[in-house]
C-alpha cells in the first residue's frame, strides 16, 4: 500500500559492516527475540513462542524488552489493546537507548471508557530530549483485531506507520543543527501500567480494577534491522524489490506523503509544531522545516 522511494542508496551504507552471515529475527518466535523483564507473571509467551501477553492488575503491570539492541531498523509488531473499559491503562511500546542523553522512539496507546476512542501518543527523544508529542485517534478500534504499528528508521527518516499507513515522519535534519538518533544502538521495550493519574482525559477519568486483569497481546514481530554487537552494527542483507528499494534507503514518495496528510488532517489531536502556547519563545526548529 504504502510504496516507498529509492534514494541515496550508496549514502551512509559504507559505515556499516554487512556481516551477512548474521540472519535476523525474521517471524522468530518470541523466546528467541524478547526477555519479560517484570510483572511476576503477568507478562507471557504461549503458543510455541507466537503470542505474548501482558497484563496489569492492582498489584502491578509488566514488560518485556529485546534481547538484542538494533541500529536502524524496520521493525514491525502486531498489537491488540486492553478491550473494553481501559480508561488509566497505558500500552507503551517504544526504542530506547541507555544514559541521560538518550535516543528514544515512543508510541503510547491510552485507554478510554469503552466505546471512548483510544489515543495513540507518539514522542521521538534525541540525546535525551524529547518534546515532540503528537497524538492521533485511529481509523479503527485497535481492540477487536491486531494491527500492525511500525517504525522505519533509518539514517535520514524516522516513520511511524500503522497498517503501512504512515502517521509521522521525524526527519534527519542535522544539516539545520538538530539532532537525529543514529549514533545510539537501542533495544525494543514494553509495558502495560497504570497511568490514571494523567492518562485518560488527563487523569479525570480512573482505572476501574472491578475490569482487572487488563491485557494487551502482541504476535508477529518482525525486525528486518541492524543489530548492535560488539560495537558495530550488524546489518542483514538488503533485500531491495523490484523498485529498487529496501529499508535503509527508504522515503515517503508522494503517494505516501499524501496519505500521511490523510492521516494528519482527519485523526490528528495533537501536535507540538502547533502549539504555540507551550513554547512562547519559538516552535522547535524543526517545525519550520519543511
Ligand atoms: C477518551 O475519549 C474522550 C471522549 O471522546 C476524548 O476526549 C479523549 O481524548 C479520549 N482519550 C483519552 C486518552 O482520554
């Protein structure tokens, strides 16, 4: 659906080592890929490693994370959200780095009362600053069936897509002096908890525990991505279609331009390049760069 643009191809290839020999993580199984990591139980892999869960009750949430840390990557994940009344229920699911001046690629699903709209909350932190919320609605209840969300980042693009169709795309701008993650290798995280204080109408609205256990599950990861090793990035071979492209030299064409602005127009709810209030002193330089 969303066909991609060939550009640059030599460009930034050259830095990384393509140890071909390193296959990655294409439709593994979940205990080759991820680690729960808290929740005493709460998080679970079943069905041979296809499907895993997590849950959330009084007591606590859970998460898991990547055994692997990954430079560059298109990495694709299936989720289906907490059902019904998940209003204070927070599903994050995200790419960090480690340390204070951190690299980070957020998407956030917070609950609603059922029948309420979930919003999807996405953020892209650069050496440990982040700032650049927007929010979307969805174009369908992200509780019934699974669907697939997205990042593509590569060394020029960050994009957030959710059945392929693009939501945002974070550029690399460095050329203007502001900063893009592609120095910092980060693991994939997530986690179920308990967010009633902010999450639903900005904490108005509470987590109903008569509703407990809430669970979100996630099946068919699968990272075609660079994976940190030893101090280098690991890159699997490049399997460019008949365009001529592949992940690493990905870029919205037209098309997909245009069916982000869809997106923007029609389900956005928020966004920081507009919201002059909160940055009386200026919108971040990227938001006048277009
Ligand atoms: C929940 O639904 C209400 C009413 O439609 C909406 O205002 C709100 O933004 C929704 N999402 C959250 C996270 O509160």
């Amino acid at each position: 659906m969303t066909s991609l643009k060939n550009t640059n191809k030599l460009s930034l290839l050259l830095i990384f080592s393509c140890s071909c020999l390193l296959s990655i993580a294409n439709a593994g199984s979940f205990y080759q890929d991820f680690d729960i990591t808290w929740g005493d139980g709460r998080g679970k892999i079943v069905n041979n490693g296809q499907l895993l869960s997590l849950s959330l009750d009084k007591t606590s949430g859970s998460g898991f994370q990547s055994k692997h840390e990954y430079l560059f990557g298109k990495i694709d994940m299936q989720l289906k959200l907490v059902p019904g009344n998940s209003a204070g229920t927070v599903t994050a699911y995200y790419l960090s780095s480690q340390g204070p001046t951190h690299d980070e690629i957020d998407y956030e699903f917070l609950g609603n009362l059922s029948g309420d709209p979930y919003t999807l909350h996405t953020n892209v932190f650069t050496q440990g600053k982040g700032n650049r919320e927007m929010q979307f609605k969805l174009w369908f209840d992200p509780t019934k069936d699974f669907h697939t969300y997205s990042i593509l980042w590569n060394p020029r693009h960050v994009i957030f897509m959710v059945d392929n169709v693009p939501l945002r795309d974070y550029k690399n701008l460095e050329a203007k002096g502001i900063s893009f993650p592609k120095n910092q290798p980060m693991r994939i995280y997530s986690s179920l908890w308990n967010a009633d204080d902010w999450a639903t109408r900005g904490g108005l609205v509470k987590t109903d525990w008569s509703q407990a256990p809430f669970t979100a599950s996630y099946r068919n990861f699968n990272a075609n991505a660079c994976v940190w090793s030893l101090g280098s990035a690991k890159c699997p071979p490049l399997q460019t279609n008949v365009a001529g492209d592949n992940w690493f030299n990905q870029e919205l064409d037209s098309t997909s331009q245009a069916r982000m602005r869809w997106v923007q127009r029609n389900y956005m709810v928020y966004n920081y390049c507009t919201d002059g209030k909160r940055f009386p002193q200026g919108l971040p330089p990227e938001c006048n760069i277009h």
